[in-house]
C-alpha cells in the first residue's frame, strides 16, 4: 500500500538556518531540519517531500505540480507568510490539510510578523517551538490523514 505523502515546503532564507541569526532560530541546518522530517516520516508512515526555495512562483509552481499526488501540505513560508496572497490562494486552491510551521514565536517578534495571510487556509499552525515544530506538525497531519482516511472508509460502507 502507498504511504500518505506529505509536501513540507520551506520559504526564503531558510537555506541559511544554522548560520542566520542563531539567537531567534537555532543552530540546526536546513539539512538538519529535512533529517528529522525523515526520521518522524518513517515513524509516522508518511512519504516526505522536502523542498526549498527562496522564490515566491517556485513554491507555487510547486503546489501546483505535485497538487494530484500529495496528501497534505507543511509549510514554513518564512517572510512570504506576512505577504503572499498568491500563496495563500495556491494553498486554498489545492484544498488538501495545511499546517503552517515557525521556528520563531513570530507574536513575540516585530508587528508586522503577527499577520499570516497562510494561516486562515490552515488546518493548524505551530508556532515558537524551534525546529522541533515540523515534527509535531507531521504528527498533527498524521492524525488529520489517519482520520481523513477512516471517515472516507465509513462513508464506503
Ligand atoms: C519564520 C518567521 C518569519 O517571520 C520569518 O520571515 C522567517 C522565518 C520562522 O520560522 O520563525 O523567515 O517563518
């Protein structure tokens, strides 16, 4: 049986964690970060497709793409979160679980980080838990595509 395959996209500047102000985000790399996507995916039975960019039209172009193969959606859209309706529009379009990740406790930080144009098409959003927050965010989608998948069975029956 195919395992649920989740796309856990990354937005700009994320390339550079573990050396991008270490004080608010950690020392841990972006190689560091798609390990433990791995390692939890593995656990969890989920397909991991791990991706960065640093361009606004990539991380669409790849929504689009893979829109027919995954299950759900973890996104860290980093800057584009306070700015994007064109991802947020990509993101309701495809009407697949989305949860949205940061690093950073973005309400403790600058005004203009509390707004998320993401988060009203998200299905859950982990905030200010450091790198360990897309581990529990696949966890939470585990749960979502685990319970997806039963009521799809019940309404089979
Ligand atoms: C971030 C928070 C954003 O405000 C910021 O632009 C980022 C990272 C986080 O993970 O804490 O690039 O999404």
């Amino acid at each position: 049986m195919q395992l649920p395959s989740v796309l856990v996209l990354n937005g700009p500047n994320l390339n550079l964690l573990g050396t991008r102000e270490p004080a608010i985000y950690g020392t841990e790399t972006l190689g560091d970060v798609e390990n433990r996507c791995r390692e939890a995916g593995a656990r969890l039975n989920l397909a991991i497709d791990f991706r960065q960019s640093n361009a606004e039209h990539q991380l669409i172009d790849w929504l689009h793409e893979t829109r027919s193969r995954i299950d759900g959606i973890v996104i860290n859209p980093a800057a584009y979160t306070h700015t994007s309706v064109a991802l947020a529009d990509a993101l309701a379009a495809i009407a697949k679980p989305v949860i949205e990740v940061h690093i950073s406790n973005v309400h403790r930080r600058e005004a203009f980080r509390h707004h998320s144009f993401v988060s009203a098409v998200a299905s859950g959003i982990i905030v200010g838990c450091g790198t360990q927050g897309y581990v529990l965010a696949l966890e939470r989608m585990a749960t979502l595509l685990a319970a997806q998948t039963a009521s799809a069975r019940k309404e089979a029956q």
